[in-house]
C-alpha cells in the first residue's frame, strides 16, 4: 500500500484577492466553498492512522487560505491531532500582524510567501490585485514575530518572462531578511502550465530545451483533499474531474491505492506519461524538477 508522505487539505477554495496572470483561475469550475471545521476535523480524523508516514501537511489549495476564518481554529487542531509541519502558502495580502499572531499562536510550522518581483511594477503586473509595499510590509512583519515561535518562512518566487530579469536582487534582498537557522529559505520555482489552463500565457518555452519528464513525484507522494473532500488527481487537478472519491465518506488509502492511481502510477512507470490526460500537457514535473532543493510544505 502507497502511503503519501505530503497530505495537502484545501480548505477554502474559489476565492482570491488576487487574479495572477499565470493563474488557471479563469477556468475554475467549482462552486467556492469552505470547509467547516467539522468537516475538517473528521477528514483529518481519519489520516491518524498514517500521522507517522506524513512529514507534511499543507492547508491551502485553489484559493487564498487566509480567507478563511476558520483556519486558525484548523491549525490548531491539527496541531492537537500531533500532525508534523502545518503549513499554508500564501500571496500575503491579509497577512497583517494580528493575523500573524493568530496563526502562530494556533501552531503553525511553515508559511510559503508568494512574492513574484523585486520591484513594484513587475510583482503587481504578475500578482494582479495586490499592493507590493503591504505584502513586503506583512511577510517582514511576520518575520519579526515569528522570531518568538520558530516558524519556518519560504519566500517563493515564480520564474517567468515578466520578471526573470529580477530574481538576482530578489534574491539578495530576501536572504539578507530571513533567517536560515530557522529552516527558511528562497527559492525560484518555474511557471507552469496543466491541461491547457493557462497555455495561452505563452511562457511554456521558458524551460526551453529540457524535456519533460517520464516520472511525476506528485501521484506517489502527495494526497490533495478539496474544500468539499473530493480528492484530486494532483494538483494540477483543481476542478476535480476523475470523480475519484471523497474521504468524507470513503478511506483514504482506499482511495489513494485505488484505479484511477494505480492506471496513472503503472502508466508514469511504463514510460507512458504522455498517454494520460492532463499529464499529457503538464509541465508540473519539469518545473519540480529544476526548483531550488529545499523542503517544501
């Protein structure tokens, strides 16, 4: 039986303060929604069995996390339930002190901040929405409170054509204010594209010259749970369109080890990747591939 060693819960999904132009958010097709606390607490419930396989637990998916009210009250749990290494990705828009200060209190372990320019003009042109000097002004707010906690801060950059030109000042610029001692770290991560969502964005010749590969780490080692408990083929799944089961009322592994996963595992194994639909136009591997080595959420 397979495992994952990531388990990624999405708690709130369809909702966003931004509208980034590598987004697939154009193409959403569920209904935005929640996830109760309830609900929550019965999904995590039933992963306790596999707590001492999972390094991590990531609550965010295809939507902002921080709006959800509900997430402090999560970690918390989480936490309580002795899962290791909660953590959220974020763009940081609502990431103000007091919100700071309630996720830390509630536990959490890892925070990835999404920042895509070194200057003004190239962050909000990707990050559409977004106010660059509050989001810089929130992560270095965070950064001075979590220094009572431990916490673990990522700054992630998306490497595309818009800001390419940018990531040596960005780079140094971020390393002078983290602190490594606490595990953070800055890393690039290239764009990408799955199912022709966002093949229109033109940038997926910027891995020019690489080829795709054979293998994909996701469909062996991450379980992507959505807001209403469908779980996803991967995440570049975000409309949930295998109909593969919902861990509200199904087991986990029963699901994780079922068709749908063992035909793409046995497929990805056979060399077989570009038979498969949405592998077929994924460029997640690739991008996965070549990113900064660092532990991610």
């Amino acid at each position: 039986m397979i495992i994952p060693e990531h388990l990624q819960i999405e708690t709130i999904n369809g909702v966003c303060t931004a509208r980034c132009t590598m987004c697939a958010f154009k193409s959403w097709t569920r209904k935005p929604y929640t996830m109760t606390q309830e609900e929550f607490k019965t999904i995590l419930t039933k992963f306790v069995p596999y707590r001492n396989s999972l390094k991590y637990l990531s609550l965010f998916g295809f939507g902002e996390p921080l709006l959800d009210n509900g997430l402090k009250d999560k970690i918390r749990f989480a936490k309580f339930m002795s899962f290791r290494s909660v953590g959220i990705a974020t763009n940081c828009t609502e990431l103000t002190a007091w919100r700071s200060r309630e996720l830390l209190d509630a536990g959490l372990d890892t925070i990835i901040c999404s920042v895509d320019g070194f200057t003004k003009k190239v962050h909000e042109s990707i990050r559409v929405g977004t106010n660059f000097e509050k989001v810089v002004a929130n992560i270095l707010g965070f950064i001075s409170i979590r220094r009572y906690y431990g916490a673990k801060v990522i700054i992630r950059f998306v490497r595309q054509q818009a800001n390419q030109h940018e990531w040596g000042k960005f780079y140094d610029y971020w390393m002078e204010r983290i602190d490594p001692s606490y595990g953070d770290a800055v890393l690039s991560l290239d764009v990408v594209d799955c199912d022709g969502k966002v093949a229109e964005y033109g940038d997926k010749d910027i891995l020019k010259g690489v080829g795709i590969p054979c293998y994909c780490e996701q469909l062996y080692n991450r379980m992507l749970v959505l807001s209403n408990g469908d779980v996803a083929l991967c995440c570049g799944d975000d409309a949930g369109k295998f109909n593969i089961g919902n861990v509200l009322k199904d087991e986990p592994m029963e699901i994780y080890n079922g068709e749908v996963f063992t035909r793409y595992r046995e497929m990805i194994k056979d060399g077989r990747i570009g038979e498969l639909e949405l592998c077929n136009t994924c460029t997640i591997p690739r991008s996965m591939m070549l990113k900064d080595k660092v532990e991610d959420l």
